[in-house]
C-alpha cells in the first residue's frame, strides 16, 4: 500500500505541469499536516 502511494506522489512530484502552489494543495497540505500532528502527539491505542 505504501510503495502504491510513494509511486503515485512521486508521478506528481516528476510531472512538468505539477503546481505546488495551487490553492487546493496548499489547503490539502495543511490539513495533511494537521491530522499527521495529531497522530503523533496522540496516545497509543
């Protein structure tokens, strides 16, 4: 499953018309970051 998902941001990553900076991945990106904090600063089950 993984592996699946680093191909795939990797595709994203090499592809020449990639924004980084479009508004919907800003916004993504920062949810992203949100749930990964609240991940690590949770208790483990």
């Amino acid at each position: 499953m993984h592996m699946a998902a680093d191909e795939r941001i990797g595709a994203l990553c090499l592809a020449k018309n990639f924004d980084q900076d479009h508004p919907d991945l800003f916004v993504a990106r920062e949810r992203l970051m949100e749930l990964v904090g609240q991940m690590m600063w949770s208790p483990a089950i």
